[in-house]
C-alpha cells in the first residue's frame, strides 16, 4: 500500500479513493475496520468472530478455511477486488483506510462498518514483533526507535492517532460499531451480543451461549497460535518491554495527540 505525503492510505493501483469507490458499490456490505495493523492478533480475532457470529460457522470449520477468502482486503490489489465482486451479499470485506477514504455509500449509511481500536502501547510491541518476524519487512532496529517511529507517526498505515479518533467522531453513527479489543477478553458476552444485534442476527439463549463459547475458542486459538510470538495477543503485553522513560514519554505523547478526545483504553486487565 502506498501513502500520502500526510500517510492517508492512497487506493491499490494508483487508483484515487472515487474510483475505488465506484468499483466496488453495489450489494449491501459490512465494513471490518481494524485499526491498520496487518495480520494482528486483533484482525484476526474479529474478522473470524464476526464471520462466525454473522455465518453461524464452526470455529474447526474456520480453522480449515483461507478465511481471508471469505474477508477479502478493499485496498489490496489481489485478491480483494476481484474477489469481492463475486462474494454474494450480505458480503463482508476487510480495510485499513481511513474513514473518510471508504466507499461513499458507507458514509451514507447504506453499508456498515465494525471498527476494533486495541490500546496504543500493546498496539506497538505487537506491531514490533510483526515487523520483526517477517523477513519482507526487514525492520532490525531497536524497538526504541520503532516506538519513536509510531509516536511520530513514522510508520506506515499512516497515524494510529489521527485513525482512531476519526472514527471515534462516528461511534454514534447507526451504521458503525465501535470496539475495543480489551473488551474482548474482559467481556466477550457482552461483545457477542452487540455483535449479533448490529449484524441483525436472531439467536435464542441457547444459540447466544453456544457462540459465546465458540467465539472463546477463537479467542484462545489465537493468542495461542504458534505462529504468533508469546503473548502477543494478551493485554498488558507492553509492561514486559516498555521502560519506564519510554512509558513517560509515550504517556506525554497520548496526552498531546488525543487530549481533546474522551476515548479511553484499558492498558492492562
């Protein structure tokens, strides 16, 4: 993915966003929004919630399928966008954009959008070791100054500051449900529920306790996994790595880029 000079993700292919756009309107469609961070313990948990809960599917069912099939990327060159538009509809399809650079009749109300915000500090190390496990990216440096790079917003996908807050101003939207991925490990009933409602999906208590525990098998699948490096789906995760001059001045930076905004996350259960 390329950015602009101020890091808004650009569309694939040189594509401006209203060419993206008019490409792939069409049939009702949900919109999962994590926040940019590819591959992450937290897209992954909500992209194979939210296709469980919506589907109905079994969590071994999930585990054998390319699920990224299922949820192609709007942006990416291959295989979204041929693949989207052969999904049948209610589709669900995958981004990291921006709101503003999302599909026009999103912003009108006609599609929805599923949006999961996970703590800044956790956010980081994870996105770290992601970087760090992946020969294509390359990154060696200390993560010291990968934690400058994202307080300075250095990195790319563009700022989590900037990315968050704006589609924070439209949590209150009908066609948005805002999430937070502590809340997911702290009250995964809950979080089930909303789900269910906001997708229009009916389930009696029987069926809302039997996704419950599915989606809790998801759920410890993924912070699991062995392709994954230890914990790195556990809240609190940034303790282990974080000195307490690197905390002081992340602290400093948060107040700054988000003082005028009243999100709050929970830094450790």
């Amino acid at each position: 993915m390329h950015h602009l000079a101020y890091q808004a993700p650009l569309a694939p292919c040189g594509l401006s966003p209203p060419c993206l756009t008019a490409r792939v309107q069409g049939q009702p469609r949900c919109f999962l929004s994590p926040r940019p961070r590819p591959l992450s313990p937290g897209t992954s948990l909500l992209q194979e919630v939210v296709y469980l809960v919506s589907q109905g599917a079994d969590p071994d069912e999930i585990g054998l399928m390319n699920i990224d099939e299922q949820l192609p990327v709007l942006e990416y060159p291959q295989p979204g966008l041929d693949i989207i538009k052969e999904l049948t509809s209610p589709r669900l399809i995958k981004s990291h954009l921006p709101y503003r650079f999302l599909p026009s009749d999103l912003h009108n109300g006609d599609s929805k959008v599923i949006y999961m915000a996970r703590n800044p500090k956790d956010l980081v190390v994870s996105y770290y070791q992601f970087h760090r496990s992946l020969r294509t990216m390359s990154y060696r440096g200390t993560f010291q100054e990968f934690c400058r790079r994202f307080m300075n917003d250095k990195l790319g996908y563009g700022s989590w500051f900037e990315h968050v807050q704006e589609f924070w101003e439209h949590r209150m939207d009908a066609n948005v449900l805002f999430l937070k991925y502590e809340d997911m490990h702290r009250d995964l009933v809950t979080m089930v529920e909303q789900l269910a409602r906001f997708l229009g999906v009916s389930c009696d208590k029987a069926q809302l306790e039997s996704l419950v525990e599915h989606c809790h098998q998801l759920v410890d699948q993924c912070c699991n996994a062995e392709a994954l490096p230890v914990g790195r789906g556990r809240v609190g995760l940034w303790k282990d790595i974080f000195t307490v001059s690197m905390n002081e001045k992340f602290d400093l930076v948060y107040k700054q880029k988000m003082g005028k905004c009243d999100l709050t996350f929970d830094f450790y259960l």
